[in-house]
C-alpha cells in the first residue's frame, strides 16, 4: 500500500469557510502590522469568534507555509528560533541567548528599538529594520531606475517650468 503524502494547501477551503476565517485573520492582521502574524494572535482572534483553536493552529501552519512562500526573503533573511523562557533581572535586564541574536541578526553590542503592543515586548535589530524598508521599497519599486533620480528630475522639471513661466 502506497504511502500516503501530505500536501499543504496554497490557498485555504471557501473564503466563507472556517479554515477561509483563519487565512483571512492571518493575512488582515499581516496586513495591518506590515510582518507575517504571529501564531499566537491568529489563533486568539478565530477562538475569540467561538472558533477551535485546534483548527486555527493547523490552518496557521498552512497559512504561514504559503505565505512565506510569497515572500519568501523575508523568511530566508532571518533565522528562526523557537519560543525561550528568559528572566529579567531586579535591575530590569533581559539576556537574549545567542541563537535568538543571530536570528535576530544583532553582532556584538548594539542598540536596538523596542516597543510593546498588546503586553508583548519586540525588540528590532537595526540590521532587521532595514531589510524591512528594502523590502517596502523593493515591493513600491516600478523599475524605472532610482526613485531619489526620479524625484530629481521631476523637481528639475518643475523648476524649469516655472523658470519659463509654464502653468
């Protein structure tokens, strides 16, 4: 008897479907904070709506795979860590293991930006923070050549037509 292969889905069941509600959670909140959702909130969102967490988990995992597929630099760039139980000292200090700041991409001693939304800490690396912009303007870039090059001489245009006296 053949083995049996799993496949994983590019694309979820009926977007009215639950395994759709999960993808559609999964893309509005990437969407909206710019990055790949995490877990974690995808799953709270579905069962907030009365949906199985079970289902959001296993749809998470489809709905990632594919989606790192789309943007699959983003996923290449950074290392991947799994969760870590980390302490904070009296003073406030936090040690993040070695393999957390390579995934991060963080060499030596380096200041970093931090913020907390919703209760969780997030720490960006700035060599992390400027794959992201390249990766904004790379997703805006028409390919028309520099967009810098672009501005100037649209600004140069602009000069001349007013030098001339044109509308």
């Amino acid at each position: 008897m053949p083995s049996a292969v799993r496949t994983f889905p590019s694309q979820p069941g009926r977007p009215d479907s639950k395994t759709g509600r999960v993808w559609e959670i999964a893309n509005t909140l990437s969407e909206r904070l710019g990055r790949r959702a995490d877990r974690k909130r995808v799953i709270e969102t579905y069962t907030a709506e009365g949906g199985n967490p079970n289902t959001a988990a296993t749809q998470y995992a489809y709905w990632k795979k594919a989606y790192d597929a789309r943007h699959g630099h983003q996923s290449r760039q950074f290392g991947s860590v799994d969760r870590m139980r980390l302490s904070v000292g009296s003073d406030g200090r936090i040690t993040i293991p070695s393999e957390m700041r390579d995934a991060m991409l963080l060499r030596g001693e380096t200041a970093v930006t931090a913020e907390v939304v919703d209760g969780e800490l997030r720490i960006l690396s700035p060599a992390a923070a400027l794959m992201r912009v390249r990766a904004l303007v790379a997703k805006h870039d028409k390919g028309n050549g520099s967009p810098v090059d672009e501005l100037i001489a649209e600004r140069r245009a602009e000069a001349r037509r007013e030098e001339s006296g044109e509308p």
